[in-house]
C-alpha cells in the first residue's frame, strides 16, 4: 500500500449491525488515525464488516482498515490486546 498520511480528516460509514435495521451511519474525525482507532477498538466487530473509510475520496474497506491500524507507522498507542 502506498504512503498513508494519517493526520488528515476522514470519514467513517460504519457497517450495519445485526440488532439494528438502520442503515450505515456516517461519523467524521480530524484525523485518519482517529478513525482508525476508532473502527478496530470501539466497533463491535459485526459493524466492522462493511465498514468504510474516506480519506481524501480514497475509500478502504474493512481488510484495509486492518492493515493501516496495524502498520508501524501507524501513529497512535493501539490498545492492548
């Protein structure tokens, strides 16, 4: 994956949960790297499926978000596992 650049804003549509029949909801972080943090730590993992992330009209899908959160140049302290 090419360079990320993890301090700009992006926006998060979160995948739809099974107890739910609302459709996706939009949320919006000033930085990427928020939203990541977000998506893999407070997101039940059932609305991590079908998740997306906007960054600069970029879009990554839930494998994507995955690989950006756990990249060393990630910039945020990731919750232990």
């Amino acid at each position: 994956m090419a360079e990320f650049n993890y301090t700009i804003e992006a926006g998060l549509y979160t995948g739809k949960t099974l107890r739910s029949s609302r459709g996706p909801r939009y949320r919006r972080f000033e930085t990427a790297a928020e939203a990541l943090r977000f998506a893999m730590e407070e997101m039940p993992g059932s609305q991590l499926r079908g998740c997306v992330l906007e960054v600069n009209e970029a879009r990554f899908d839930e494998r994507q978000i995955r690989v950006l959160y756990d990249a060393p140049a990630y910039p945020l302290s990731r919750r232990e596992k």
